[in-house]
C-alpha cells in the first residue's frame, strides 16, 4: 500500500493544471511541463487539490502511484519556484565558464571540455570553481548535472574532480610504503 499516493497534492497560486486525454498539463511563470499518466492511474482535480486513484490490488499499480504523484507534484513544483543544482570544481587549474547555454570545463585533460545545456537549463558561473544549474524540470535538471559530474568524478584519495556541493566524498587513505631490507 503506497503511503505518498495517498497525500492530496495542492496546487499553489498562479499554477494552472489542466487534464486532457490521460495528459497532465502544469503551467506556471517558470514554464510549462505535461506528462502522460499510466493507464491503471487516474486523478481527480478538486478546487486547490488533486488526488492519485490507483488499484490497490495490483502491485504495479500501487507503485506507479506514488511515483505518479511525485512527479505531478515536482511539476506543480517546477513551474512555481524552479530547481537548482549545484556542482563544485576541487583540484589544481579545474576551472568554469559559462557562456548562453555552454558551459566550458578546464579539468586538467590535454583540451578543454565544452557541454551543451538542454535548452530547459540555465547555468550560472559565480566563480571559477561554482557551477549553479536551475531549470523548472527536475528530471533534465538532474540529468544535466550527472552528465557534468560525469566528465570527471571525484576520486577517492585526493577528492579531485566534479562533485555537487552537498556530496560528501569518503577518503581513502593512500599505500603505505613497505619498510622492510
């Protein structure tokens, strides 16, 4: 039984959501985003309130709902008040610059790595070791920020490389030299 389809999910002020043919349309000030529900769920919209109806008997279901619910409610989240990821540079010359919808990475390889934003995501360089990822999806959001993190990864011993600013990253500490002869 799914405990997060059960919550209502309320529609904040100036969010309009709309239900035509099985396909959620949410729009806000920040933009518009629509998603297709399954076919074993439904939703009711009531004045500020929309619920998520699922069979309780089938188990796909009752997974679905909730996930259902969670994405209809970062939708609603979204378009309001937006999402914002942010990665950090640590390591000798690893710098970044923002310039539209490119963002030039230095990350000690022989060329710089240049990555194309979606055009849903907006970035922001504050310094040269700061990136700042906003967007009103969280699912492209998130995926953007992976695919950076991804061109180099911090590793575990000196910590370099591409983390999000609230990730904590376990040390490992380096071989010890052998002492014997």
């Amino acid at each position: 039984m799914s405990r997060v389809a059960k919550s209502p999910i309320s529609i904040l002020d100036g969010v309009t959501v709309e239900l035509l043919d099985n396909v959620v349309n949410v729009k806000g000030k920040l933009g518009e985003l629509s998603f297709e529900l399954p076919e074993s769920i439904s939703i009711e919209i009531e004045d500020s309130t929309i619920s998520v109806k699922y069979n309780e008997d089938i188990q796909s279901s009752v997974a679905l709902g909730g996930t259902t619910r969670s994405l209809i409610n970062n939708m609603i989240l979204g378009v309001s008040s937006g999402f914002e990821k942010k990665l950090e540079l640590k390591g000798v010359g690893y710098r970044a610059k923002a310039s539209g919808k490119l963002l030039e990475l230095t990350l000690g390889f022989s060329h710089p790595v240049k990555y194309q934003l979606p055009e849903e995501v907006n970035v922001e360089t504050p310094s040269q070791t700061e990136i700042i990822l906003k967007s009103h999806n969280k699912q492209i959001l998130g995926q953007a920020a992976a695919e950076i993190r991804a061109f180099r990864p911090p590793e575990p011993y000196k910590g370099k490389g591409v983390r999000y600013a609230d990730e904590v990253i376990i040390r490992k500490e380096a071989k010890k030299a052998a002492g014997g002869a």
